[in-house]
C-alpha cells in the first residue's frame, strides 16, 4: 500500500478538489479516502466542462474509483443520498463506489438543531460540531448500530479491509490547518483534525504515507464570524474576482493577504513533500501581491517578486507550483 495526502495549509476553500480531480486524472489510484469532517465541506470541481460540487463523497466517483468515507468523518445520511441522486442526474455513475465506515457517526436532528443555536463561531450549521461532540462524550450513534438494508445507495464497511486490497490511496481532506481542534485559531475552529495526522487515525500506517500534497491560495479566506482581513480596497476585489462563496452556504468569504508565517507552520506540522498555491491569477488581474510576515503587511506589484518571496520560506527539496482558476494544476 502507498498513500498520498491532500491537505489544506490554510482556513479551507483552496482549491482542494482541483488539486484531487488533477492527481485522479494522471495518477493510477485504486481508493480515495475522506478522512475528516462532513456535510460541512465543499469542493468545487470543473469535470468534462461541468461544474461538479461534492460535500460527504470523495472525488473518486468522478473517475469510477472506490470512495471511502472513513471514520475520521461523521456522516448526514439523508444529505449523502440526496448527494447520491445530485451525482447520478449530473451522469455521474456512483453504484458499487460509494463507501461508509462502520465507526462514522452519524449527524442526527438533534445535532442539527442544536447547531443551528451557535452565533459565536459561524458554523456551517451541519450539525457538526455536536456529532463530535456526541462522539467524544461518547453518547453518540455509529452508522454500524443502525442496521441499514441492501437497499441503500453505498455500501458500510470495515476500513481495513478495503486498504488491505488497495496498492495506491489518495487521502482527500476537508476544512483546513487553521480550522484544525488543536492547531487552528481556537475557537473559531472546526470540531475535526485537519491535518495530514488525520489520515493515520482512520488506519493508514505512517509509513504507508508518501506524497504530502499541501494546498494553499495566493491570498487567504475565511468563513465565520471572528475579525478577519478586509482592511484593504483590494481585499473587495479579490473577493468579487475569486468568487470566494462558501460551497456549502454561499456565504461571503473574507479576504485577507496570505500570512506566510502561518504558512510555514503548517508546513512544518504536516509534513508536506510538494506545495500548490492556487488562484495566482486573481492577484494578476488586480495588480496587488500581498503578504504578512511578523504580523506586518507587504505589498507588491511584481508577480516574480511575490512568488520568490513565497519561495524563500519554503524548504529547497519541497516541491513548489503556481495554479490559476479554475481548472486542473
């Protein structure tokens, strides 16, 4: 077994699905694997010239490769069907592919009304947080315990025994490092671990591991409800010309310059072996490069000048690209 990780360096919407529909198209894997969150994520993925959305389901369906989700996530059973049926009329064909594991826990209505009380932190209102919650306290429902029939449109399953039949897995994550329980900026976090760790907890030996591929943009968003950038005209710009709405609540995301002291944090923690830093383009058509070292904003207008200085924190043997919008790197 060889497993590649996708993982978010900053507060989610990076253009991880990009990268993962790019990897699936020119790399031979056998299992993609979501190893954290839920219906609270979103990628947005440009497939055959159509706009494809996926919240719970891996990127694998688009390519007819099994798609786990594994137990580092918890799963709204209703919303994955409805997301089933959303992918078989887009002509995406999901039967046989899609994968649950046993140990998920499951988003009830309870969770969700619970959610929907939160003004503090800016949830998505999925219900998320209180599913964890339930997991932790240990009051909570794992799919396994509600003897779901043949009838259902994926399939529950032991994890191990699908990476013990794969050869090459792609680890697809959701959110991102500054979300992250532990590392991200507390508590306006997201109740899951986003880091490359994460893939270890749903049973993928570490030394299994192979690629880190880290996800990053050329500015930063964020979507909730601590202060967060929009302090410059340009920040308004690159919102409009990014077109930075959530995927799963359309909500406007707030801009700020890319903090490249936070970047190399998250490098360091996850491990990452090769760098993406998408939408290069948006910062091209506005003329403005900003970044934050030291807590100080530096501004530029030379596109080479910005991207050596992004160069000059990351360590010579990682590999560095530069992707513009939307499509594959």
């Amino acid at each position: 077994m060889k497993c590649d990780i996708i993982v978010d360096l900053q507060s989610g919407d990076t253009g991880k699905g990009k990268v993962t529909h790019s990897l699936l198209k020119s790399n031979n894997y056998d299992l993609v694997l979501r190893y954290n969150g839920g219906s609270n994520a979103g990628h947005t993925i440009y497939h055959k010239g159509k706009k494809i959305i996926t919240h719970q389901i891996p990127a694998g369906v688009l390519y007819g490769i099994p798609s786990l989700i594994g137990l580092g996530c918890v799963v709204n059973l209703e919303k994955l069907e409805q997301e089933i049926d959303y992918l078989n009329n887009e002509g995406i064909v999901t039967k046989n592919l899609i994968f649950v594991d046993k140990r998920c826990h499951v988003v009830t209505d309870k969770h969700l009304e619970e959610d929907k009380k939160d003004s503090t932190i800016g949830t998505t209102k999925q219900g998320i947080g209180p599913t964890y919650k339930s997991k932790y306290g240990r009051t909570g429902t794992r799919v396994e315990s509600l003897n779901l029939d043949s009838s259902n449109k994926f399939s529950i399953v032991d994890s191990l025994v699908l990476f013990d039949n794969s050869s090459n897995i792609l680890a697809e994550g959701a959110q991102g490092f500054a979300l992250d329980i532990d590392w991200g900026d507390y508590p306006y976090v997201t109740s899951s671990h986003c880091t490359s760790g994460s893939v270890c907890l749903n049973g993928i030996p570490p030394k299994k591991i192979d690629k880190i591929y880290g996800i990053a943009k050329a500015y930063e968003t964020y979507v909730g409800e601590k202060s967060f950038g929009m302090t410059h005209s340009a920040h308004f710009k690159i919102q409009e010309l990014g077109q930075e709405y959530g995927a799963t609540t359309g909500r406007p995301r707030k801009v700020n310059w890319i903090n490249l002291d936070q970047l190399k944090v998250a490098m360091k923690v996850n491990g990452v072996t090769d760098i993406i830093i998408n939408k290069i383009d948006i910062l091209d058509q506005i003329g403005i490069y900003g970044y934050i070292v030291d807590g100080k904003e530096f501004l530029l207008s030379d596109r080479k000048e910005f991207c050596n200085v992004i160069a000059e924190v990351i360590d010579k043997d990682i590999g560095l690209v530069f992707s513009s919008t939307p499509y594959d790197i």
